[in-house]
C-alpha cells in the first residue's frame, strides 16, 4: 500500500472524527482538522472539496452546517453558497456543482 494512500485515508478518518466531536468537543473538532491540514501539507496532498468545505480557513475550526455555520444560497442563480462560520464570523464562498 502506498504512503499517500494511507495519509489520506487518515485525513478522512480525521474529518469524521471532527465531524462527530464537534457538538460536544469543539475544541476536539478543531484540533482534529488543524492536523488533517497539516498532514496533507507534509504529504502534498490536496483536501477533497468536501473536506475543504467543512473547515474555516481563518480560525480552522470545523464547520458543522446548522450547529456552528450558516449556509445561505449567495446569489439568485444560486451558482455560490455562503457558509459563515458562526464563531469567528469569517465567511466562505463555495461553488455550487462541478
Ligand atoms: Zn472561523
């Protein structure tokens, strides 16, 4: 087995660690992804859309849309979604599709 194939499943391992510690250990949640990030900066790989999408990039913590992140449609064409991150308040825009 290769070593990339094993960081990234470690990455996905994390992300859903996060996923489920977020509600009652955000904390936990958060020092999760900021070594989900740090792996695959080492291992330069690149997180899939999904994992980027569920954390914030200024304070790192998981984004848990309905528990700690808003997610609103931006435009009427409805092409981006805003998530704001509803504890440091920075928001992100995210591609619809593709
Ligand atoms: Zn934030």
């Amino acid at each position: 087995m290769n070593e990339k194939k094993i960081v990234e499943e470690r990455i996905e391992i994390l992300f859903s660690e996060a996923a489920k510690a977020v509600a009652k250990r955000p904390e936990l949640a958060k020092r999760y992804v900021h070594l989900a990030c740090r792996l695959a900066m080492r291992h330069n790989i690149s997180l899939s859309r999904e994992q980027r999408s569920h954390f914030c990039r200024s304070c790192r913590n998981y984004l848990k849309f309905g528990a700690n992140a808003t997610v609103r449609i931006a435009r009427k064409g409805g092409t981006h979604r805003l998530i704001i991150c509803r504890t440091c308040g920075k928001e992100k825009r995210l591609m619809i599709g593709k």
